[in-house]
C-alpha cells in the first residue's frame, strides 16, 4: 500500500458520499507498499446500517498502473466470496448504484478506479510468533479450500517469464547500481527455473502476497486477510512457498527462523495436507518465490519517484532469501 496520487478534501468527500457510508471525517494516506495509492478513511456511519456505525472506517483504494481495471470484478467478487465463506476477508463496500468500484478523474485528469472495503481489526506483525505463523498457515490453507468455487479465474501476470522480463526493464547497468553480482545472480537462477519449474501440480486461485503486513492479528488469532490485488490462478504450492518466504526470514532476509517454517506449514497442513509432489516441488517453487519478489523489488527500487509516499524495499533481502533456497542443505526443511 502506498499513495502515489493525491486527492484533495473536496474531491474525498464527494467520493465518499457515492457509497452511502456517512460524511467523511478523516482520510489518512497509508504508507506501506509500491502497488496503490490507499487511505485509512472514517465516517459518519450510515445511520441504520449494522455495519456501518458512528465512526465507521474503511479502506479506500485508487488502483494505479499495476492493476488492470478489467481484473477488478475478479479480486473484488474474490473477496466478497471468501468472506461470505467465512475467511477473515474484508467485504466490498457497493456503491449507490451497486457497483464494487468507481471510476474517477485524478488530479492529472487521468481516470482512476477506486474501492471502498471494510475495515478490519487487528495489526500487522513484525516479528511473529510460531503460534502466529501456525495460525496464517490455517487461514491460507482455508482460502485455498473456499476457493474451490470460485468460478472465475486469471492469469499471473507476474510468473517466471513475467520475472525475466521485468530484470531485463531494470539492464546490467541498473542492477549493479543495486548489488555488482546481482545480473549474474539472476540470471542464472532463471535459467535453472525454466529448466525445473513443476507444472503438474494442482492449480487454483491463489493470494500470491500473503507477507505480514497483508494479515491482520489479535494476539494469535488472524482476524483479517488483505490485499488480494496480485490474486491469480496458478499453482497452490507456490502460494505456500511465497508465504513461506516473507513468514520465515527476518527484514534483512540473513536470518531464516526454523520454528516459524515448521509451524507454518504444520497449520497449514492441518486443513489442507500437501501432497508428495507438492512437498517435493517446495525447494524449486521457493526459488521462485524469492525471485518474483527480487525481480518486482528490483525494478521498483530503479523506478519509483523519488517524491513518492512510499518505502521502497531492498531487493537483496530476496536475493539472500534465494540463495538460502538453492544451497541443497536448506532442501530438507520441507521434507
């Protein structure tokens, strides 16, 4: 989550007013992230309405150039499916007319689409607990089950060719300005995930960005999945490798913790049991996982406006993480 673009009192307000949700009260930019402009946004309430008491927050969303707006129905009934499934998901919040989002004009005249979504309690945290992390792993493998309904599906837009193509945007030049090795590191591992990636293994859609500070937690309880804006059909173990990935390993991505992996794949066993070739495939689609997040941190780092509101994130963190996952010593822990 970011805000790239800026709206003005006047302009939250009349937007606000189209869900029906109260007047507006506050409208706070949130920081995190490099995919969306987002704000933390309080009401009135709608009088009334269960749901939408004094005080009222949700989240608002202006999706910028990663999201395609064509994909929105699909995220947005992707959410309301899973909280109707009983995940801790957030509902849409409609329009007056019906609609899940709305399209508007930004202050460069551009039009944007935006969403209101319900607010959800909890925190994100930053140094989890093996209890946390058993507790994510439940609620990922729940998604993985609720989704066996859901009709539609969607391409990754951000898969191994996907990953190739955004190192070769940021050229040799740009990657060294990150780390001299990095070129070399990265394409080789390519290479190696062309030549080994599994496409035998069940598929579905997926979260495809489960990192901390996309759940929501009360002590040990996740009262809230977020963020479902990279959600994709595409193989279910690799959402529990990228999981895997941003659960397991410190900021840095130097120090990799065993008893955060061991609960995490125990809780999500305990709902959602992988199969042989599933486990067996772990090793190569955590190779992956870290580079899809070399590869976009990579390209963000060389291409995001300075003048940004948003915390750009260090792509050598994922490529430690990927040299973790191809040392063959490491291979064991999904065993």
């Amino acid at each position: 989550m970011a805000v790239y673009t800026h709206l003005g009192a006047e302009a939250l307000g009349d937007l606000i007013c189209a869900f029906d949700v109260g007047d507006l009260v506050s409208a706070k930019g949130i920081a995190e992230g490099v995919s969306n402009s987002n704000w933390l946004i309080e009401t009135t309430g709608k009088p009334g309405a269960d749901n939408q008491p004094a005080g009222a927050r949700f989240i608002l969303t202006m999706f910028e150039g990663r999201t395609e707006v064509a994909d929105l129905p699909f995220f947005l009934g992707l959410l309301d499916h899973l909280a109707d499934a009983g995940c801790p998901v957030p509902h849409t919040i409609h329009d007056r007319d019906g609609a899940s989002f709305r399209t508007i004009s930004g202050p460069d005249g551009e039009a944007k689409a935006v969403t209101l979504i319900e607010f959800l309690p909890g925190v994100s945290v930053s140094l989890p607990t093996a209890a946390q992390a058993h507790a994510v792993g439940i609620a990922l493998a729940q998604v993985h089950k609720a989704v066996a309904d859901y009709g539609p599906g969607r391409a990754n837009t951000l898969s191994l060719p996907d990953w190739r193509a955004l190192l070769e945007a940021c050229g040799e030049d740009g990657l060294a300005t990150i780390d001299p090795a990095l070129a070399a590191t990265v394409g080789a591992e390519l290479d190696f995930l062309d030549a080994h990636w599994p496409h035998a293994l069940p598929r579905g859609v997926i979260h495809a960005d489960l990192f901390p500070d996309n759940v929501l937690m009360l002590g040990d309880k996740v009262t809230g999945l977020i963020d479902f804006y990279f959600a994709c059909t595409d193989i279910v173990a690799y959402d529990v490798a990228v999981t895997h990935a941003a659960w397991c390993f410190d900021n840095t991505g130097r120090n990799f913790n065993p008893a955060i992996s061991a609960a995490l794949l125990a809780g999500y066993e305990t709902v959602r049991p992988l199969s042989k070739a599933e486990r067996e495939a772990l090793p190569v689609l955590a190779r992956g996982a870290a580079m899809r997040f070399l590869s976009t941190r990579a390209y963000d780092w060389i291409n995001t406006p300075q003048d940004a509101l948003v915390v750009r994130k260090d792509p050598l963190a994922y490529a430690r993480r990927l040299a973790f996952y191809a040392d063959p010593a490491n291979a064991a822990l999904f065993a």
